[in-house]
C-alpha cells in the first residue's frame, strides 16, 4: 500500500467522514431536537442556536402529546401495523411456497399478477369508493386491508426468491414419511424463512408506519395514527409558526422506530442488505 | 431442456440462483402430486384481487365517468376528464414534473448512496457508526423529514445563515418559492431521506466483490481509480438494478415530502400527480383524480417495465 493511501486512510478520511456526519446529518437533527426545547418566541425562526429564553422541553412536549392525541395516535399506527405485518407474512409465504415451488404457465401467469404491484402504483381514489361499497372506509379493517394489499406483491417477491434457494430435500422428505403440507408448512418451511420475514418486517414495517398517503383516503379524519396528527399538527403549527410544537411532535413520533432501530440495528443492516442483492 | 430453461429464467427474473438439479431428478423419478397444494395461493389472491386490482379495474372504468361529490348519479362521459385535463394544461405539466422528479431522484440517490458506500466501506468502527446514523432518515417519516428542511431552507433558515457566514454577507434566497430550482431542491430532500438504503446497498454490492480479482488488478498496475471503473462498477450492476428500479419507482409514487415542503407549489411547479390527485379529492373532483390517477398507473408501468428491463440485460451480459 503506498504512502499516500495509508495517509488518506489515518487522517483525512476520519475528518471526511465525520465531516459529513456534523453537517448532512447533525444540523439537521440538532436543529429538531433544540427546537422542539424552544419558546415559542425563540423557535418562530428555527435556528441552531440555544434557546434565549430556557428550556422548555416540559412544557412543549406535553402540549403536543395532549393536542396531537400521540397516545391515541401511537396505538391506531401499532393497530394497523401489527395485523397488517401479520397478514402479509402468512399469506405471502404461503403463496410464495406455491410460486417457488411449483412449475407451469399457469403458476407462471398467477406468479406476474401476484407480483405486479410491486411497480404499480395502487389506484387510491377508487380503493376508497370499493371500501364504501364495502362498509369498511374509515375503519381500521379497512386500513389494514388495504396495506395488506397494496404490499402483498412485494412479501410474495421476496419470500419467492428466498425459497427457491432453498433446496426441497427436507419437505420432500417429511413428505414421504407421510407429513401433510400444512404440517410441512408450518414445521419445516416457516422456520427455515426467518431472515427473509425478518427482511420483510422491516421494509413492510417502515413502509406502513410511516405512510400518510393512503391514510389520508381510507381513515384521514376519522381515526388517529401518527403521521396523520403530525399533518394536523404541522398544518396548524405552519400557520402560526409554531415550529417548537412541530418539532417536538417529530420527536415524539420519531422515538418508537429509533428504539427499535437502536435495539436490533445490527440485524435490521444486515437484513435488508441480505435481501436485496444476491 | 425446455423445463430447464424456464426453471433458469424464472430464477434469474427473482435475482436468485438457480434450482439445484437434484430436486428436478427427484420429481421427475417418483412421479408424485406436488406437495403444495393451490388453496395455499387463496388467501393472498382474494386480498389482491380484492384491495388491489378490483380498484385498479374500477379506476379504468371511473376515469371515463363525470363522477364528484356535487352530483347523486355517474353517467359516462367518454374522454371528457382527458379532454379538460389536457386543454388546461394540467396533465402535461404535472406529468412532466413527476418524471423530471422520479429522474432527478433516482439520480442524486444513487450518487450520494455509491459515494457513501465507497467512503464507508472499509470495516472501522466510525465508518459502522456513520452507516447507521445515515441510515437515521430512512426510518424517520417523509412528512417530518420535508418539516425539517422546510425550517431549514427558510428566507431566514439555517441553510442561508451558513452560506451568509461563508460568503461574507447575508443571504436570503426563498429556497422552496423559486419557480424554475425548488422542483431540484425537493428531488435533493427525497435523495437525502433514502440515500442511507442505497448505501446500504451498495455496501452490500461491494462485499460480494471477489477479492482476489481486485488484488490481481492492483499487482497488474490498475489504480484505484481503473479498478474501480473496470472490475467494481461494472459488478455492482444488481445493487444498481435495485437502486435505480427502487429510487424511480418511488418517487414516482411519492407525495409526503412534496407535500411537507411546497405543497406544490410555488405556481404548482412542484405539484407531482399525487399531489394533483389528493388536490382534486379533497374538493370533490373525484373523476379528475380518478383520471390521473390512471395516468399514472399508466406513466408508471410505460417507464418501469423498460428501466428494469435494460438494468436486467446490463446485468446479464456482464
């Protein structure tokens, strides 16, 4: 290795790097987190200052919990998502199961209609006319059915191309001792799919919790879930300028994913890099 | 041979290796009934078809009818929604905004996701503690992310502050009220707020790299700079199917950040058909909305089915 490469290497990558760091990523947060501890005075023009006038963390924060309804809103976004994440992984594998394994034009053809709403945007005003007809608009059913949906076609992709790495042996097996699929599906193939769920989880997780698009259509002003009150809350607070009650509100949604990144960021990387590229 | 030649593009189309052979032989030897029975499909289908193409068929018929909320009856009124939606110049213009962004987008994420990936490649620990820290914006929501830049590129924001202590004097540029630049700025936001999944997998491209061929190239002589056009790039072609693919078929589909930030506008320079669709629901226009939102189911499948095909055959010949 040449000299100048072990120079770059020891000290202006480190300087690069944290470089970038301080200044893509630092000022922006920062400039999140001293807001939301602002007076409304001292946050009317966000800035990266410290607060001329105190902390106010206490006072912001609960304004906004009780205005923005962040407890009712955090349990209508796990009420959507956790039976959504549910439906997605039983029935996407079972499906992909199907896919991966057996072969034929039927399979084929069922195969790119199951996946072609990976590309296609899902067509979001009649969703709603169906969901009347239906007696599911603005119920969270409804919502969940929705999400089941419009990410069934990216669960079936995934789990498809895992299962086809996967050589049969082991079902084929268990078939001749006599074991029904159900019972193979269940005991044999499920658990040999944990990486690819866990890939699917994450995507599907972020997709869900943090999309306000569709939420809008099916249960916008009906139920709460926190992306929904932050427009509501942010709407209201541009007009007044109140970025100290935006801000705080950001981080207030923005906590329960982070932990759960911070907790499980090793296998979240490696899951979602694993699943992508082959 | 015939089998074998589905069997093999089937499993290049999903990006996964192919069978191995042995479970070919064994089906073919024992003659049994598969052992994936067809009501394993039902479930998934019946939500499919239900929540997913049912609407996508009724957005065919729909965008064909005077449908709103100020009238009890739909009656069908052939090209009418098109009609107006071209003569006011509507269609056209948010049209061609939606694919300067998704093209914009799919640009700057994929240059800042490479750079980053090549920057932080190599297995120290702050280069692992710069990787999950950009990864930070991705799991955050859109809406907040485009608030935040909202407050950041205000008149009298942190961005112009900074560039006024650079330049020596104060800057007041309104970043997001620039009718020709803030569709560009918008895009950089959207690239900023995913760059860290399109490092992640560029990092994931580079580790598949054989590393023998790399110290081959540098003994033959290659610089840094040869090796990485010749033997890298040309081997990060799935990492970059997945980025591009991804990137444009997102933002073709985006709206929280748009909205977050301009809401459209200034002078709708920014308005994206989701926003235009969104727009046109809330006031009761439903037929319009339904128009374009077959637009862009139409726009979407015209520019993905070719992207990704190339990307694929980009891929194959390497």
């Amino acid at each position: 290795m040449s000299g100048a490469s072990r120079g770059w290497r020891r000290l202006v990558h480190p300087v690069v790097v944290v470089g970038l760091l301080l200044f893509a990523l630092g000022v922006p947060l920062w400039l999140v987190v001293v807001t939301s501890g602002k007076s409304r005075g001292d946050a009317l023009s966000p800035s990266l200052a410290l607060p001329r006038h105190g902390w106010h963390f206490g006072a912001n924060y609960s304004k906004v919990f009780t205005d923005g309804r962040v407890w009712s809103a955090f349990v209508g976004s796990v009420s959507i998502v956790v039976p959504s994440v549910v439906l997605l992984l039983l029935f996407g594998a079972m499906a992909a199961w199907v896919f991966a394994r057996r072969r034929g034009f039927a399979v084929s053809m069922l195969y790119a209609v199951a996946i072609s709403g990976i590309v296609l945007p899902p067509a979001v005003i009649t969703l709603v006319l169906l969901l009347r007809q239906l007696g599911l608009a603005g119920t969270l059913t409804g919502m969940v059915l929705v999400y089941t949906g419009i990410y069934m076609s990216t669960a079936i992709f995934f789990i498809t191309g895992f299962i086809r790495t996967i050589p049969p042996q082991l079902e084929e097996a268990a078939r001749v001792d006599g074991a029904g699929p159900v019972r193979i599906f269940f005991t044999i193939v499920v658990p040999l799919l944990r990486p690819v769920l866990a890939t699917a989880t994450i995507l599907i997780c972020l997709y869900i919790w943090n999309d306000v698009f569709y939420a809008f259509f099916v249960i916008g002003g009906r139920k709460d879930t926190l992306p929904l009150n932050l427009f509501q809350v942010a709407s209201a607070g541009l007009y007044l300028n109140n970025w100290h009650l935006i801000f705080a509100y950001v981080v207030l949604m923005s906590v329960p994913l982070l932990v759960a990144f911070a907790v499980a960021q090793r296998r979240i990387i490696s899951g979602i890099t694993g699943g992508a590229v082959k | 041979m015939t089998l074998t030649a589905s069997t093999d593009a089937a499993a290049l189309a999903s990006g996964a290796p192919p069978t191995p052979p042995g479970r070919r032989a064994a089906a073919r030897g024992r003659r049994v009934r598969p052992g994936q029975p067809w009501w394993f499909l039902l479930p998934a289908l019946a939500v499919l078809t239900t929540f997913f193409l049912v609407p996508t068929i009724y957005n065919l018929v729909y965008a064909f009818t005077d449908w709103s909320s100020f009238k009890t009856a739909i009656n069908p009124v052939g090209f009418d929604n098109f009609h107006s939606l071209l003569s006011s110049g509507v269609l056209l213009a948010d049209l061609r905004t939606t694919v300067i962004y998704a093209l914009l987008v799919a640009l700057f994420q994929n240059v800042f996701g490479l750079l980053l990936a090549l920057l932080l490649e190599a297995d120290t620990s702050l280069n692992r503690f710069a990787r999950v820290m950009f990864f930070v914006p991705v799991i955050m929501s859109a809406l907040a992310v485009g608030y935040v830049f909202q407050a950041l590129l205000k008149p009298t924001g942190v961005v112009n502050s900074i560039l006024g202590a650079l330049a020596g004097h104060p800057v007041r540029y309104a970043w997001l009220a620039d009718t020709r630049w803030t569709l560009l700025y918008v895009a950089l936001i959207h690239a900023w707020k995913w760059m860290g999944l399109a490092m992640l997998i560029y990092l994931a491209g580079l580790k598949t790299i054989d590393q023998d061929a790399l110290e081959a190239a540098r003994i033959d002589g290659a610089t840094t700079w040869q090796t990485f056009w010749q033997i890298r790039f040309p081997l990060l072609a799935p990492a970059m199917t997945f980025n591009v693919a991804t990137a444009l078929l997102g933002s073709m589909n985006s709206f929280d950040i748009v909205q977050a930030t301009t809401g459209g506008g200034p002078a709708q320079t920014t308005e994206i058909l989701n926003i235009f669709i969104y727009r046109t629901f809330g006031q009761g226009l439903f037929a319009q909305a339904t128009t374009m939102s077959l637009v862009l189911l139409v726009v979407i499948a015209v520019m993905a089915f070719p992207t990704i095909w190339l990307l694929r055959r980009r891929e194959q010949v390497l």
